[in-house]
C-alpha cells in the first residue's frame, strides 16, 4: 500500500472525529463521539498515526472554538493509552476489548473532567470531589461514548480490514525490509549496552522540547503578570486620582483636627466608600497626612473584619514604606509598593494632595488586592501546560519514530547481523552475507552509506576468514575462563556482591582517574547494625539472612554494580560519573526503605534492617586519593551511627 493511501485513511480517521463530534452536538447527544477515528487509527497504525489524528482533530476544532485546542492531550493521551493496549493483543478477542472500555473511561474520563475543572478553577480539591459525585452518574454516558468507539474498532479489525492493510501500517515509516521475530526480539535488547544511542537521542529531543516549553511557558507568564500588574496600577491610580478630585485642599486641616465635628466630613466619608464598595478588590482606602512621627489619619475606611483608626490617630510606618519615608515626609510621588504578607498579597498606592502653593496637605492610599491576579497566573499556566502537553507528546512520537525506524533498527540489525554472522562452513558464511543483504536498508542517508560499506567490506572479507575460526573459539574459551577467574576472585560469597578486593582494585582505578585530573565520584559507608544481636538471639543463620537482606536493599537502591562488601557487617557504595548528582537521592531512598521495613510489623527481626549510613564526594582541592574520600564517608556512618544509638529507646 502507497504512502498516499495510508495518509488518506488517517485523514479519513480525521474526518470521522470531527463529523462525530458535530453529529454529537447538533443531535445534543450524551456523547462526544470525537475519539472513534483516533481509537481505530491507534490501533490499526500506532503511537504516531493515532497520536496525529487525535492531535489534528483538536486543532482542527480549536478553529470554531479555541479552547478545545487545551484538551488536545486528552485526545493525544487515549491514542497513547489504546496503543499501548493494542499493541498487547486487546483487540485479538472480544473479552479483552470489552475490559478496555471501563479502563479507557476511567483514564480518559478522569483526564478529561479534571483537566476542564483545572480550566476553569484554581481550587484542585474542588475537581475530585465533583468528579467523585457524578462518577456513578456519568459511568453509562462514557461507556456509550467510548464503548461505540472501542467495539467499532473491534469489528472493523476483525472483519473489514485487510491483511495487507494491517500490514502496510504496521510497516509505516520503516526504512528497510521486514524483521523476523527473532531479529525483533534481538535488535530491541539493550542490555548488553552501557548506553543506548535511543535513549541519548530521545533526551535531546525531551530535554529540548522541555526547556523550549518552559522557557516560552515562563517568559509568556512573566509578561501576563507584568501586563496584568501594570493594568491594576493604571486602574488602582485612576481610583486614587478620583479620591483626590473629591478632596477639598481647604478642609483637609479641619478634617484631621475635627474629624466627625468637622463640616461635610461625614457627606466626604459617605463618597468614600462608595468609591471603594465600586470594586471589591479595593480592600482598605485611606487619607493621611504623612509628618515625620507617622501617618495620621484622615480618612480610614472600616472593612467587615478591620476597623478604621479614627481622625488624628497616629500610625507607624510600616516596614514595606520604610524605603520610601523620606520621600513621602517631603511630600514627594512614591512609585506603587506590592507586598505579600500577613494583609495578603497587596498593591499599595499613595499619590499626594497639593494646595495651590505646591504644598502637600495629604496622600490619598489603596490597597489592592491581587490574590485575583495569583489565580488568573495559576490558570494561566495550567493552559499553558495542557497546550504543550499535546504538542510535546505529538513532538515525541514523531522524533521517536523517526530515531527508531531512521536510526535505532537500522543500526541494531547491521549490529545485530554482524554480531552474529557465522564462520563455521562456506554455506553458513554464505547464508549470513544473504541475510546481511535482505535489510535492504534504505533510509537514504549516511546510515544507507554506512549499510551499504558493510555489505562491502563483508563481501571482500568473506573468505579470508575461513581459517581465523579455531583461534576465535579458542580466544573465546580463554575469555570465559578469565571472566570465571576474575568472578570467583572479586566475588563474595556469601552476599554475592564484589568483595573487598574488587574494592581495592576500584580504589585503584578511581586513584588513577584523580592523577588524569578525570575524577567524579562519591562513596557510600554502609555499616549495618545489631548484627551481632541477631547471631546471639537467633544464631549466625539468621545473621546470614540479615546481612544478606541489608545486601538486597542496598543493591536494590544503588544498584548491584554499585556494591561493595569490605568487612563482616560493612558494605561501600561507590557511585562515579552521572550518578554522582542524584547520590543523596539514593541515600534518601535507601534510608526510607529501612524505616519502611523496620515499620512492618509482619517481618521477622532478621528482615528488618537498620545501618548507619555516610556520604563523601571526591573534592579534587582536598582529596589526593580516593581513600582519603572513603574515610570521609566513614567518619560521617560513625557519627550517623552515634545519632542513631542516641535515638535508641531499646
């Protein structure tokens, strides 16, 4: 099947999720009916297929009404989640696709409700609870909905499509001959790898796709709030300016010094207040004359949880205007002050009264309240994030099936067939440059032209070594000797983890590595306690156990490599190179499972285990070798194990 065939079938999937989702609301149906052709088009093609139909039919819709492109990653998520399935054989029987409509609706109908709640609310409680009310309530909708699109897909699978279509898009994107199943199964095992070229590319394009996102996601923030703030400020400012207009300069000094008695005083507060009541953000409006022992008062209006300090009370400065005290003694403009404490998070403005001589009289203040501007900031980077959710995932399946099917298997099966071509007879050689030349690798670029050398240099070299197949079993033999040799030297044998000569033979290397100025690692001092309670109590086989239980959890969290048995009951975990940032992290972990077993009460004392732990890293200023790092960590396990008898109750 062409590649212009498969595209019009997408679209066609494309086209039924938007006449669907129309059919669905001009009939005022209880369904959405916008997932059918992303459910099939997942199924039948994969993460990519799917993904870009449930992406498109969203952006599509968002042309009508904008804020459907926000619940493009629900779409993007089911063709994720129904691959994910397919892929398992959810669809090869009408048992197991019947199972994926309850999961389907509790995974897209909880993403959906809680995604549209988070829209519209800053209040995250609020979601749950109202989806835990109607859940019973909407279950028959959402199996209408997502049961039509399900075991539509399911009959069409089964009885519609043909085989070569099933076929051709399980073929898409790929860049050379079909695999066996054996060849699959080999050429996705990285095991044998340290690091694969998947995972580094795949982080390049995460790491890139993330810092791009936050990146506009934080400077598109910082602008709405710098844009909102400056908006309340122009408008804070228009209020203060009215409040001066309805000031009197003439009454000002009566009003300070009679208040109430003082003519129209009692009219002016009347206006006042209904200025601030015009804006229930306005939470406290005030009138001060501002004199060198304090603000006092003019006008201070009474809230419904505050009342005002009477006319000629003098107030102190608070701490977010001490900056700004000489200034307003002066009778100077101060710029606008927000503060978040205590009284909430406020913007402030005073502007100052002038007589006719230049003088200033008075300051007129309000304080604003801009918790509403926090949660506009909240929704505003909630949409943000589920606008890029759908994007970053579409991003993800396109950069993933490009790596796999341009890269990763391509690579993978060269590998894979060099790795295993076979000297043993002319047939066998022959047998393995055919399957060599049957990838017909053609991604059209330098790994076709890395292809196409290999096959050459197979092709030239094939004869000449007819005679080098002794010597490679022989060179293998010795190989696995050593490596037996090497196990059962740096083994131990109890814990089954590298014992204390592997330990110095690491010493060794890592001491290198600080001569060529290439060192980055810390060490890990694990030294277990009541060891010797539990050889007494329960005799040396539980003791056994109970190191061999400390070992597992130590290997567990820090990895089996990582692991080092240097004494009876003392372990050393040496971490180099990338791990070395998230160290603590394992620490922690490692720390937490202890506590987690020792709190179990069903678990026999030798299950439960408890170890002082220390931490040192290489510091290339003060370390001249790497043991002088591991007495580090182990004068930090003493004083860990110090703490820990001094905690003790038993």
């Amino acid at each position: 099947m062409s590649a212009g065939r498969i595209t019009q079938i997408c679209i066609a999937g494309l086209v039924v999720n938007l006449i669907g989702s129309l059919v669905a609301a001009a009939l005022d149906l209880p369904v959405y009916l916008d997932t059918i052709g992303t459910i099939f088009i997942a199924s039948l093609g994969g993460y990519v297929p799917g993904i870009a139909v449930g992406f498109f039919t969203h952006l599509t819709k968002s042309f009508v009404d904008p804020s459907q492109m926000y619940f493009c990653a629900i779409n993007v998520a089911i063709a994720v989640f129904i691959t994910f399935l397919s892929r398992r054989g959810y669809f090869h029987s009408f048992g197991k696709t019947f199972l994926m409509v309850p999961a389907l609706i509790l995974f897209s109908g909880l993403s959906d409700f809680f995604l549209e709640n988070f829209l519209k609310s800053s209040d995250i409680l609020q979601p749950i609870i109202e989806y835990n009310k109607n859940l019973a309530a909407n279950f028959p909708q959402e199996f209408l909905d997502k049961g039509l699109s399900v075991f539509s897909t399911y009959f069409l699978l089964k009885y519609v499509v043909p085989a070569n279509v099933k076929k051709a898009f399980r073929m898409i994107g790929q860049k050379q001959a079909p695999l066996t199943d054996e060849m699959k199964r080999v050429v996705n095992q990285e095991s044998y790898l340290k690091s694969s070229l998947r995972t580094k590319l795949m982080a390049i394009v995460v790491l890139g796709s993330v810092l791009l996102s936050s990146s506009i996601s934080l400077i598109s923030y910082f602008l709405f709030k710098e844009t909102m703030i400056e908006d309340h400020i122009k408008t804070v400012d228009s209020m203060v300016t009215l409040i001066l207009n309805e000031l009197d300069p003439k009454r000002i000094d009566d009003y300070l010094t009679l208040g109430t008695k003082a003519p129209d005083y009692n009219e002016m507060k009347k206006r006042l207040y209904a200025m601030r009541n015009s804006n229930p953000d306005i939470k406290y409006l005030y009138v001060y004359r501002i004199e060198a022992d304090g603000c006092h008062v003019i006008f201070d209006l009474d809230t419904d949880t505050l009342a005002g300090s009477k006319p000629g009370d003098v107030m102190e400065f608070e701490e977010s205007f001490t900056p700004y005290v000489d200034d307003l003694v002066a009778g100077r403009p101060i710029p606008p002050i927000i503060s978040d404490d205590s009284y909430g998070y406020i913007l402030t403005l005073y502007k100052p009264l002038y007589d006719a001589n230049g003088k200033c009289l008075c300051y007129a203040g309000i304080d604003f309240s801009l918790d509403l501007l926090r949660t506009y900031g909240r929704t505003f980077l909630i949409k943000l994030f589920t606008l890029f959710a759908g994007c970053f995932v579409f991003i993800l399946a396109l950069a993933h099936g490009f790596i796999e099917n341009n890269v990763i298997i391509p690579v993978n099966t060269m590998a894979y067939c060099a790795r295993n071509f076979s000297y043993e007879s002319e047939a066998d050689r022959e047998e393995n440059f055919n399957r060599i030349r049957k990838l017909d690798i053609r991604t059209g670029d330098e790994i076709e032209n890395l292809y196409q050398a290999l096959l050459m240099t197979m092709k030239n070299v094939l004869n000449y070594f007819t005679n080098l197949k002794r010597a490679k079993v022989q060179v293998t033999n010795m190989q696995v000797k050593v490596m037996a040799m090497d196990e059962i030297a740096y083994k131990d044998s109890m814990t089954g983890v590298k014992n204390k000569a592997a330990y110095d033979r690491k010493l060794s290397e890592l001491d290198a590595k600080i001569e060529a100025g290439q060192a980055t690692f810390c060490i890990v001092m694990i030294d277990v306690n009541f060891l010797k309670r539990v050889n007494d109590t329960y005799g040396h086989e539980r003791g056994n156990e109970y190191l061999i239980n400390a070992c597992k959890l130590a290997c567990s969290v820090f990895g089996n490599e990582h692991v080092y048995r240097i004494g009876g009951d003392e372990f050393v975990v040496i971490i180099d190179d990338d791990q070395v940032s998230i160290a603590q992290y394992f620490v922690k972990q490692f720390r937490a499972e202890m506590d987690r077993k020792n709190a179990n009460e069903s678990l026999t004392p030798w299950e439960k285990i408890s170890a002082a732990v220390g931490v040192a890293y290489y510091e290339p200023v003060y370390d001249k070798c790497a043991d002088e790092v591991f007495k580090r960590a182990d004068k930090e396990m003493y004083a860990n194990k110090l703490a820990m008898k001094a905690q003790r109750t038993d």
